[in-house]
C-alpha cells in the first residue's frame, strides 16, 4: 500500500491539517481552533489530539505515513524542529515541537516557516508548475515570502525570503521591522488603507473612497480594489502606488534570481488580473531585459491549500 503523507498548516487562528498522496493529491482535510491561552502550550498537544482522533476515525495507523510536514510562524531551527518568537501564538519561548509531535505519534516531522511551505505547495501543485525556480509572494496582514532555487527552499543563513522588508521608499513608512520604507508598509492588506488614508487627505476631487474615509467607515484592501474596478479615481490612484511598489519588488527580485514564475497570492491577491496587470505593468518597466522575457509574474492558484499542501512535501525530503 502506497503511504500516504499529513501537511500541517499552523496559524494564529485555526490550525489546518491534510492527508495526502504522495503525489500531493488532499485526500482528507480538517481545522480546529488555535488555542493560544497560557503561552501557547495547549497548541502542540491539541495538534496530536487531533491527529489521533481522526487516524482512528479514518481508521489508519501511524506506519502508514511517510510524515508530518508542518508550516510554523515564528522562528524555526530545521535541524532540532523547534520555533521560537512566534508572537502570534504566544510562542515566546522554544518550543521544541518535533520532539513532542513524534514521540505523541509516532510518525518522523519536519517542520519550516509558514511562507516557506505556502512557497512550496504553489511549485508543487500551483501556479509554479513544478518548476524549479520559483518565487512566491504572499500579501495578507503582512508582506511575505519563499524563494525556491535548483529545486530546493533557499533559507540563507536564517532569514532569506524576508521578501516583506524589500525597500521600495527610502524615507518611507516606518516598518514594524524598525526599517523605513518596507514593501510591507504599502503592499499589505494594511499597508493598503495606510496609503488611501494619506493619499484621500491630499485628494480634492469627488470619489466614494473619499466619502468613506471622510466618514470615518472601516475600510479593506478589497474594498479599495473593488472600488478601483469601478474607476473610482482615488483608489485607481492607490492601486496603481501600491502595485508600482510591488513591479519594482517583483523586478529586484527577478532581476537578482531571474526564477521562472514569481507567484503573487495571499488575501490581496484576490483582487485579480486588475492587481496582476498592474504589477506587471510596473515589472516590465524596471526589471533588466532579459528577466523580462523569462521572468513571469502568475496569481497562486492554490488558496488556502497552499500551506497543508507544502507542509506536506516537505514530508518528502525526510529521510
């Protein structure tokens, strides 16, 4: 019988879980609740919890598994499979959670950063087409990222991928980082309303944007991006910002690792081919010649799988 493999999709607020094939096909998949009370040490054992229950409910055992591939926020040690620093699930100190997952399963682990196993599941079975260089970008709360080169994760020394805290503004934005000027500072789902507040103070025209700022209402990326489709100017002037800094990003990039595909997902993303051509647009008119003909920028295709399914291709590199 053909093992199969589980990818684990950790977050601050619910913890995905898949079993797969081990051509990356999700055969079940599931979610509970991240319960980050008394510094996150009910995450781990929640995690084994749920991953007994419904191996008994699917009726399989633990020999049946090639292993546990798992996306973790945070700082990760690959080697010990430990995370420290990752604030949003309370994880202050390290956690030493390949110790714990495999001596409560009995089932080997791996585990890397959470953008990293997005990265690798949109190569493995997205938009990267299986390709070997591959670029993924991920704009939600924050400005994520991974970079895959000759097939592999590239990790750097500790931190490559910090693709969010790219500078595309000297003198920009104050980072969360300490930096200025960070794409994360405009192309995030936050960054986004930070630069329709700025840009609606100076804007003297009539827009609805404008009327709903001056208001005071809640306002989202997709709410500027929806608004942008209906040539709204304010927010067709925010959107062409926000993507201007991400084709200068995507050419930096391109232009220093010239991958196949450069893959843009996360929430943001879902404004589309309005957001795609756009990027593209400013990619063409700064990335170096070459990179413009063999670089290509795609929307991630895989949405919320993206991470169950790379934390479990991770599986596939233990050995």
């Amino acid at each position: 019988m053909e093992k199969k493999l589980i990818g684990i999709d950790l977050g601050g607020t619910t913890i995905k879980f898949a079993i797969l094939t081990l051509s990356g096909e999700i055969q079940q998949k599931w979610s509970i609740k991240t319960n980050i009370l008394d510094e996150g040490s009910h995450i781990v054992p929640d995690i084994i919890t749920s991953l007994k229950h419904h191996l008994k409910l699917y009726e399989m055992q633990p020999n049946q598994f090639s292993g546990i591939g798992m996306g973790s926020p945070g700082t990760v040690d690959l080697q010990k499979g430990t995370v420290i620093g990752a604030y949003n699930l309370n994880w202050k100190k390290l956690q030493p959670v390949k110790d714990m997952i495999e001596s409560g399963l009995g089932i080997p682990f791996i585990i890397d950063n959470d953008a990293n196993a997005a990265a690798l599941g949109e190569r493995w079975k997205g938009a990267g087409e299986n390709d070997d260089e591959v670029v993924f970008i991920t704009l939600g709360t924050g400005v994520g990222g991974g970079i895959i080169s000759n097939g592999k994760l590239v990790h750097g020394v500790q931190a490559a991928g910090e693709i969010g805290h790219l500078n595309v503004e000297p003198e920009g934005y104050l980072c969360t980082c300490g930096n200025h000027g960070c794409l994360e500072t405009y192309a995030s789902a936050t960054g986004i309303v930070r630069v329709a507040r700025d840009l609606a103070e100076e804007y003297a025209g009539p827009a609805e944007l404008k009327r709903l700022l001056d208001d005071g209402q809640d306002i989202s990326a997709k709410t500027i991006f929806d608004l942008a489709k209906e040539d709204d100017q304010l927010a067709v002037m925010v959107a062409n910002q926000v993507c201007n800094y991400l084709g200068l990003a995507c050419a930096n990039i391109g232009n220093l690792l010239n991958p196949s595909f450069i893959v843009i997902g996360g929430g943001v993303s879902a404004a589309g081919k309005f957001l795609l051509d756009r990027v593209n647009t400013s990619f063409l008119k700064y990335a170096f010649p070459t990179v413009r003909t063999t670089t290509k920028l795609k929307l991630a295709q895989l949405g919320n799988d993206a991470g169950v399914i790379g934390a479990a291709s991770l599986a596939l590199m233990i050995k």
